[in-house]
C-alpha cells in the first residue's frame, strides 16, 4: 500500500497518545555506537526511518533487535566505520555517525547524507567541529567518501554561525568520545538534543548545558551499558493538533511536552482555537473555520520548520489571508504546488508564502513530495469535499509510525489504499 485515501469533512473528535520522537531516537541510535555494549531505548517508534538507522548500525557490525517499541543495540561487535552510500543516501541522519564512529573508532567514511529534499542542507558546520577537534577530513572528489580521521580526538571550544541541530549532535559525539573538556556556543536547543543529552549522561557521559545554546562536556568518561525512554514526538503531536484544528475538529493529545509546542499553540490561539495545555497533555477545539495568522519558522523555540508545511494546509481554509515566511529549509514550499490540486490559492515569492483562504477545498489526487509535506496534504484532505488520494505515501511512513490509525482515532475517514494505476 502506498497510497493513502481520506474522506473529507469527517466530524473530527477523539484523544491522541503521540508516538516516540523520530528526531529524538535517530541520534540516540547513532550514540550508542559510543558504549562497546548493550543500549536500550524504550518508545521507539516503528517507523522507516528507525529501520533504516538499525541496517545501517547492522552493517556496521552491530546488532539491533526491535521487540515492540523496545530496540536493544549491542555494539560490541562493531567492526567497521564504512557506511556504503546506497545506506548514506537512504536518510539525512545517517550523517550522525560520522561524530559516533570517530568517537568509537578514530576513523569514518561516509557519503552525503540523503533525507527529504528541502533544501541544501550542507554538513559544513558539522565538519568544522569536527576539524577543531583534531579530525582530518578529506572529502572525495566524485564517487569517492568523504574520509575523516584522528589520532586523538581532543577537548575544544567550538561556536557555531548558526544552530544547527545535527551539527551540534555531531559536535555531541565526539566531544562525549574526547580528552578533556569541550565548550560548545551556539547550539542549537532543540527538546530533542535536551534529550540526547539525557541519553548520553544516562550512559556515563557528563554534559552541561542541556536546553541552553552552551554545552559543557568532560570528554574521555568510561561509558557503560544504559536503558532510556524517549520522549514522545511533538513534530507527528503538533501535526494532529494542527490537522484537527484545520478540520474545526477537537483533540486531546498525551504524552509529549506541551512546552515545546508553545510556539505553534500559540498561534492556533491567534487564529482562534481554545487551546489548554499543561505538562503532557495538549486540548484543542477550533472553530469551524480559523482566522488567518502570519509565521516565520526559526530555530528552537521559534515556530518549527517541520510542522510549516501542516500549517500552510491549514492557512489554505482559514477565513483571510496568511503569511507564512520560510528560513530554515528554502524547498518546504514545494508542498504549495500540490495544496493548489485541492483548490488552495498560494502565492510564493522566494522565501515568503501568502495564503488566501477559501471556505472550501475539494478532494484530488495528490502527491506527497516529503515527509511533513506528504502529512500536509493528508491533512489538507480532511478538510476537503469528497475524495483525496496522497501518492507517494512511503515519505510518510519514514516518520509517522501509523497516520491513518492515529487520525482515524479523532474521526478522520483515512485508510491505505494501492497507488492508483498511472501513477
Ligand atoms: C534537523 C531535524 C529536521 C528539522 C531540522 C531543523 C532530525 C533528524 N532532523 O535536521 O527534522 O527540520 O533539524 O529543526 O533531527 N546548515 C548549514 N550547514 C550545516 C548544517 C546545517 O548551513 O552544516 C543549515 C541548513 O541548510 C538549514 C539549517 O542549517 O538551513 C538547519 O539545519 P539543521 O538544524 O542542521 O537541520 P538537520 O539537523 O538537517
């Protein structure tokens, strides 16, 4: 099945237990190759992307088991720090274990990340922490990987330009793996990285800072086998919220932070939903069409990159028109293009959208170009009169461990369908 169908205008009402955090567990897997032992994680989602990171971490000589939403990573037996480049390109985070394998090994070769096409997204930054810490790299010309090397990663200060979240993880790693201490400034404070923080201090590592942009971290600590649960994902929560919002639905949705949804509950208070939040548990109950906002995404805690595509589907039913402004990944908007088969009007000028709200959208065929784009449209459907079919589904399914089943529980007319032939 990789085709997804919704019914629109479904009476939107239930309750939401949001799923383990993709972006949270990605870079905990990567770290575990730091500990020559066993790690647990606990609330893993079972989602493409997790799979993929266990192959890789395989491959490598590894061994992961996923029993229900429990990995184990034994990593003693890792005996390469080669990552073929078919593995590389399947997903951006593989890029995390260039950090991780110099941290375990002194040596990594790695390709490009691959990942959802949104933009650039270089891996400068993460190469020149890397390089401040004594990492040799040599990036190959043509097919050739990327080489990196140390003879001894050693305790620095590193500033980043600009907070990047992998790029502090990677910093992360070695820093964890160093000797001596490491100052980072200028990192990103996502609650993922608080989260990979907690992970590695779990594990024996000793770092500071967590939530804030500066990092403390005493390098070169024995590490040791650990057990962790992962925090819920707030990315797939902020995209129910939205997309039962966008449909003037009701929601109740557990088991991740509300703090860091602020930014975006904030904003669906300003286009009028009542909106209470405390700790984990997030209510929302919209009207039967929302006014239209202006946001701009930005780091943490700005509104998030990840969830502007889910907002421009709700912007599209909003009563006025919407601004939407995009800094961190200048491809998000490609999503614009397919909203428009559903009868939205959006008019993109560089980095800036403007959304004119319709009162009504009408079921297509669409597809879906990334991940949050391709949960944009299904949600975009919910809204919609008749029928609407979201191709491409598996860009889905590399972050969403089941979309149908979670929106079917609040209501929403959705189920896996096969690809429509001719597509
Ligand atoms: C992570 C998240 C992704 C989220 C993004 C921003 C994971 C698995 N992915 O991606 O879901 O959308 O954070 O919150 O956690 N940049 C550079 N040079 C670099 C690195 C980044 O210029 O070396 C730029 C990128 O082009 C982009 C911005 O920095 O414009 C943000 O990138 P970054 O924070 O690194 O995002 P990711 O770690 O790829």
């Amino acid at each position: 099945m990789s085709a997804i169908e919704v019914q629109g205008l479904c009476p939107i009402k239930g309750e939401i237990i949001v799923q383990g955090s993709k972006n949270a567990v990605l870079p905990m897997m990567a770290g575990a190759v730091l500990n020559k032992g066993i790690t647990v994680i606990d609330n893993v989602p079972r989602i493409q992307d997790v799979f993929c990171m266990m192959g890789i971490l395989d491959s490598l000589g590894c061994s992961c088991v996923l029993d229900g939403h429990s990995l184990t990573i034994n990593a003693a037996g890792l005996s390469r720090f080669s990552i073929p480049r078919e593995e590389m390109e399947k997903m951006r985070s593989s890029i995390m274990l260039l950090g991780a394998l110099l941290g375990r090994c002194k040596e990594a070769e790695v390709y490009y990340p691959g990942g959802c096409m949104i933009g650039k997204r270089p891996i400068d930054l993460h190469l020149m922490a890397l390089e401040k810490m004594g990492v040799l790299i040599e990036e190959g010309e043509g097919d050739e990987p990327l080489r990196a090397s140390v003879p001894r990663l050693r305790g620095t200060v590193v500033d980043f330009p600009f907070p990047s979240v992998g790029a502090t993880e990677n910093a992360i790693f070695a820093a964890v793996a160093a000797s001596g201490k490491t100052i980072l400034k200028g990192c990103a404070k996502e609650p993922e990285i608080t989260e990979l923080c907690r992970f590695m201090n779990n594990m024996g590592a000793s770092i500071r800072g967590a939530g804030s942009d500066l990092l403390v971290i005493e390098g070169g600590l024995p590490l040791h086998d650990s057990r962790f649960t992962v925090c819920g994902d707030r990315i797939a929560g902020g995209t129910y919220l939205l997309a039962a919002a966008g449909a003037g639905g009701e929601l109740l949705l557990t088991g991740t932070e509300s703090a860091g949804l602020l930014t975006v509950t904030t904003v669906l208070k300003r286009m009028g939903a009542l909106v209470y939040a405390e700790d984990e548990l997030i209510y929302v109950k919209a009207p039967e069409r929302l006014q239209a906002s202006s946001i701009k995404t930005d780091p943490y805690p700005g509104f998030p990159t990840d969830l502007q595509s889910i907002m421009m589907a709700v912007m599209s039913r909003a009563e006025g028109t919407s601004i939407i402004e995009e800094k961190i990944f200048e491809n998000r908007f490609k999503t614009a293009v397919e909203l428009e088969k559903l009868g939205a009007e959006i008019i993109v000028e560089e980095d800036i959208a403007r959304i004119v709200g319709h009162t009504h959208l009408k079921g297509s065929h669409v597809e879906a170009k990334d991940l949050r784009g391709g949960a944009a449209l299904v949600a975009a459907g919910m809204m919609a009169e008749g029928t609407t079919i979201v191709s491409s589904c598996e860009y889905i399914m590399r972050g969403y461990e089941d979309i149908c089943r979670d929106l079917s529980g609040m209501g929403a007319c959705i189920r896996y369908v096969e690809e429509p032939a001719g597509r």
